[in-house]
C-alpha cells in the first residue's frame, strides 16, 4: 500500500458542520480513487469519464453518500 | 474541489418533516453529480439519459435511499 | 424539483405492521422514480422492461430493501 | 400495487433463530420481485437466467445481505 | 427454498474473534449463491468466472463486507 | 476456504486513529480478493485492470466505504 497518501485529511471524522462533512466525505471517497491509481497522468485521462458518464456519476453519488452515513454519525448528525 | 457549490442547503440534516427529509436527500443526491461534473450543458445532455433508462432510474433511487437512511437517522426518525 | 409530488405518502414513517411498513418502502422507492422520470408515457414504456430484466428486478428489490431498513428502525422494528 | 401478495410471511421480523432469520431475508428478497413481475410464466422463465448468471447470483446476495441485516437488528442479534 | 442447506453455520452470528467473524461473512455469503444455484456441477462451472473477472471480484467484496457489518454488530465489535 | 490467509491483520478492528482505521478497511477490502482469487499469477493480471477502469475504482471505493463503517462504529468513531 503507497504510505505516502493520507486517506482521511486531517486524521479525524470530526467536523464543524454537515457541510465540512460532505466535502469530507467527497475527498475520502477520492483519496480511494488515488490509492488505487496512484499514477496522476492515468487518473488525468479517466477523469472526463467519470464526469460525462451517467451511471458512474451516480455510482460515485452512492460511494459518496456511503462515506458520509459514516461521518454523519460520528459528528451525532451535526444535532 | 469546486468550493463555490454548496452540498448541503441550509448547512444542516435537521427538517420538520419526513417529506422535507425526503426531498433533501434528493437534492444532496443531485449536488454531488453537481460537483463532479460542473458544466451545465453537459448536464443538460445527461439529464435525459438517466430519466429514460430504467437501469439509471433504480441506481437513482438507491443513492437517494443511502442519503435518506442518514437523514432520517438524524432527524430521530421524525417519531 | 417537481414540487407536486408527495415523496412520503403520509409524510410519516411509522406504520402499524411490518407489512405495512414494506409497502411504504415499495411505494417510497418507486415515488423517486416518478420524480425522476415525471413523464407518464415513458414511465409506462420502461414498466415492462424493469419487469423483464432479471437484473433490474434484483436492482429494485436492493432499493426496496435500503428504504425498509430505515423504515424498520423508525418503528423499532415493531417489536 | 398487487395487494394480494404478502410481502412479510407472518408480518413479523421477529424469528426464534438466525437461520430462521436467514431464511426470512430470502423470503422478503423474493417477494419483491414477485411483486414487481407478477406474471408467475415470466418469473419461471427469468430463474435459470439468475441461477446461472455470476453476477445475479453475487448481486442476489447482496439483496438477502441488506434485508438480513434489518431482520437481525430486529432480533438484537439473536444474543 | 432448499431446507436441507443450513444457512448460518453454528445458527449463530456470535463469534470469538473478528477472524472468526470475517470467516463467517464469506460462509454466509457463499451460501445464499449455493441456495440460489443448489447444482453443484453448475457452481464449479460458475467458479472460475467469479476468480477470474475483476468486477465480481469486487462485487463479492461488497457481499462480504455487508454480511461482516452485521455479524460486527452482534458481537459489539470484539471490543 | 484457503485458511492459511488472515482475512484481519492483528485480528481487531480496534485502531489508534481514523488513518490506521481506513488502511485497515483497504486491507480487508483486498483480502477478500486474495481469498476468492487465491493465485497470485492471476491477481497481477487483474491489478492493472482494476486500476485503469473508472466503473471499477468507483466500486472498490464503495466496497472499502463499507468495510470502514464497520471499523468507524467498532472505535466509536474515534471521539
């Protein structure tokens, strides 16, 4: 596993607001992307595959919205 | 990250109902294809390619569960 | 967002029995549907598709079964 | 919606042991499709496509996976 | 549904360890393919496709990962 | 099944921080591949398959989202 990458920024579930925590859960779910493929050139070229595709633009809407059920409760629903 | 789209409206998971809880998640579902892909026109061009494809549709509905199950949880199951 | 459309029907999660409470996520699930393809006639032309397809069967009832499970532990799994 | 099929056998989640859960979880996952396709000829035709597809069978799984998971909440685990 | 195969071995979710648990998860995920595909010539025909595609590969993971959620819940996690 | 593989490192889902508790769900993620594709000839052809096709860096992301739920909950989110 390529130790270099920090998979969670900031190394903590703990956010100020939903929001941070949205953006948080969209950066963990790319940081997975990147530790799969760390090679920057070929994640460069599937990048306009994921964005102009549909059923990959959902997927990713569920990887995201998976990572989020977690932080969500870890931050007790921002209540 | 496009840091100008919010993610989630009104910053927060707390609605007074379950109708509103529902159509949250429909919107943080749609944010999310928002932000990864930002052009409007090429959203345009996918809309009509999830509304007509029957596969897209049920991916839909899954994202929109997974984000709702969270909203719910928040919101102590409006009980 | 098609705003004339109910989401929750009821706009409440808790229900009587277990049964009633599946019927809801089966409704609830094909509701998302209805808002994302708000076109009557095409929602009838891919009816038979999603019933012919042994992969979107098995892909609805996956969304049915997410949308119960939140369903479930709004009634404390009528216990 | 077809009224006549009883989507929960017994409309309980409450089981006496967690291969009576299981099997509950199959049940349920069934009877979503059943509901969605009622025409018991297409259903017949559509089984060996499951049963001899990989990936149906994998994403079968998953379906019994996520109503078991609700079921055996329910149950507090059967502890 | 094919009652002589016992679905949950041991009838239980409780286990000594994670290890143990994890062991469980892919027995009980294997299982519910076994109940949908009982022909046991079939399943060996079957089984080089799942080691083989990288998809199913990772499908089967999700499986996996579903069950374990669950059986980690029974066991309060081995804390 | 190859029992000569540990399926958890360490045998606990217990972490010292939210990192150790992500590479922990990456390496779970991945055991369970080398579980079902036991020939390590086999996985290096599929290693660059998985790294270069969009759809399936999407689903390995979901797959480690979910096993990280479980770690998250098993160390109380590390509050």
């Amino acid at each position: 596993m390529n130790e270099s990458i920090q998979l969670i920024p900031g190394n903590s579930l703990i956010t100020a607001t939903p929001e941070e925590g949205r953006m948080l859960a969209v950066k963990m779910s790319r940081l997975i992307i990147k530790l799969t493929q760390p090679d920057a050139e070929m994640r460069d070229k599937l990048r306009p595959i994921y964005a102009s595709d549909a059923t990959m633009l959902i997927l990713i809407g569920q990887s995201v919205a998976i990572e989020f059920a977690t932080i969500a409760a870890a931050n007790n629903y921002w209540k």
